[in-house]
C-alpha cells in the first residue's frame, strides 16, 4: 500500500521538476486518477495548469454538469464540447483495437488544441499502473497509454500516478482531501460508452447504454461493488406490446476487485435484477432483453472492448 505522507510530496517536487517554468494541462475527466493528478499538478505549478474536461458525447449521464459542479474552484477550468468530432471519428470503426487508437488520437488532437491557446509544452494524465501494463501486455490499448498516436505535439507527458494501483490512488485522494464522490467513485473506463457498445458507434447505442449504466449504478450502490456496468452486445427478437421486436441486447455486470487486474463478479439477488431489466427495458423501446454476466477476470476482462 502506498505511503501517502512521502507518496505526495514526492509526487509534487517529482511534477516541479519535469514542467519546470512551463505551463502544463491536465486532461480532466472526473474520475479518481485524474482528479488525484489535477490535484497533485495544480499543488506544484498553480495557476499555471490548465484543466481541461473534453465532453466526448461517449460519457455517463450527467457527467459534464457533475464536473462543472465539482471543479468550480478551478477557475481556469475548459470544458471542450467535442461530441461531433469524436462520433465522426468513429463513425464505421468496428474492431475495438481501432476503436481505442482512434480516441486515443481524437484526445490528443484536442488537448494539443487547449495547450496552445494556454501555451503549454505539457501533458499531465492520470495513467495508472494497471492501464501501462494492460497496454504494454496486449491485452487492450488504453486510450492514454497504447492508444497514442506516434506523433505528440508535447515536450512531455506527465504521469503522477503511473506506478500505482486503483485502490492506492483512492488513498491518496483520501489523503488529499477530495470529495467523496471523486475518492470513492466507480471506476469508468477512458474511452467511454464507446467501449461498452460491440462493434460501431451509433447515437442509439450510446442512448441505451448510458441509460442502463446509469440504472445499474443506481441498482447495485447498496451492493458497493467495485464497478458495475451494463453494455450494449448485440441484438435478438423480443415482445413489446403486441408487437414483435429485434431489438437490443443489454449485458450488465458487477464485479469485486481490489485493483481490477482480477475481479469476481458478484451475486446479485433475483429481485434485483429483475428490477434492472425492467427499468432498463422500460425505458428503451428498442431492449429487448437484459442478461446478467456471471464471468470473472479472467477470462473475461471488466469492459467488453
């Protein structure tokens, strides 16, 4: 476990140093790692780091205005709606390698457009060490680690917390005072909903399954799980009033970790998942059916690309 009282101060001399005079960026997107990042870059160079939170149309419900309300003591703060130029990018990608290169380069292209309005060399991320060795070992490309175009227009990119674990940042956030919200927040991966959609991106994929995340996160807090999810995999036939109907098929899942390099998925009571289908169903006319994915990692990972 990490030793947040010299974690910290290293951590920002460590920043000091590598930025320099500089200015810097962080890319911001709310969850755990980059808040702990933004916080620990805005310790060590101030007003010089601009935060920037790129609304990628790919995010939980509520998520832009939820970051609005939370970072509003930083004023220098830029939210980049940049929902067109994501969904163009992908628009035919289907394998979910090419998926995750394409925003991977989709986010640098942008913050190498914040960067030089506030005329900044560096890139602060919030990269984990799970997210280097995933990438590193071929299992997925991480949209800020393997899924960086060969070609950055930075002096430097920054990673504070490269070298720790999920449950280790959260200790550090702890440490650092941060809301609970932020501390104890379910991990969402970086390249968004479009992860937890099989094959391409439609905007009625998105639709669905940023509704059924939002009712699994609802459902399953009481079960606290390390995550929970639901993802859109396919379609099958189904029955809507009296009409036959192909429609949707939503997966959900919950799993228990302490880092997510392994994770059991978690037993739900019946009641409960009949209450996710029905919401989840109810509130789409084109579900048709919700399963409950009973799988560990491994074999399977967390996300589904």
């Amino acid at each position: 476990m990490v030793d947040t009282e010299t974690f910290v101060p290293d951590a920002v001399a460590e920043i000091e140093t590598e930025i320099g005079d500089a200015n810097a960026v962080i890319a911001l997107s709310g969850g755990v790692d980059s808040s702990v990042a933004a916080a620990l870059a805005y310790e060590a160079i101030g007003d010089r780091l601009t935060p920037v939170y790129v609304d990628t149309g790919l995010m939980r419900k509520g998520e832009t205005d939820q970051i609005r309300e939370t970072f509003d003591y930083m004023e220098s703060l830029r939210i980049v709606d940049a929902e067109d130029r994501f969904l163009e990018a992908l628009s035919g990608v289907t394998d979910p390698e090419e998926k995750r290169e394409v925003i991977g380069e989709q986010f640098i292209r942008e913050f190498e457009r914040e960067a030089k309005d506030a005329d900044a060399d560096y890139l602060v991320q919030g990269t984990i060490y799970p997210d280097r060795i995933e990438s590193e070992g071929g299992i997925k490309s991480h949209h800020n680690v393997g899924g960086l175009p060969e070609v950055v227009d930075f002096e430097g990119i920054v990673e504070p917390v490269r070298d720790l674990y999920k449950d280790e940042v959260r200790e550090v956030a702890r440490h650092l005072g941060l809301d609970e919200i932020v501390a104890e927040r379910m991990p969402f991966p970086g390249p968004g909903l479009a992860v937890r959609v099989i094959g391409e991106v439609t905007d009625e994929k998105l639709e669905v399954a940023r509704h059924a995340c939002h009712v699994v996160e609802e459902e399953l807090e009481e079960y606290e799980p390390w995550q929970a999810l639901a993802a859109v995999i396919g379609k099958a036939t189904g029955v809507k009033g009296d009409n036959r109907v192909h429609g949707w098929v939503v997966s959900v899942r919950s799993v228990e970790s302490r880092d997510g390099m392994t994770a059991r998925a978690q037993e739900i009571d019946w009641e409960t998942l009949q209450r996710i289908q029905s919401r989840i169903t109810g509130g789409h006319e084109n579900v048709a059916r919700v399963v409950y994915d009973v799988t560990h990692k491994p074999p399977a990972t967390i996300e589904y690309e």
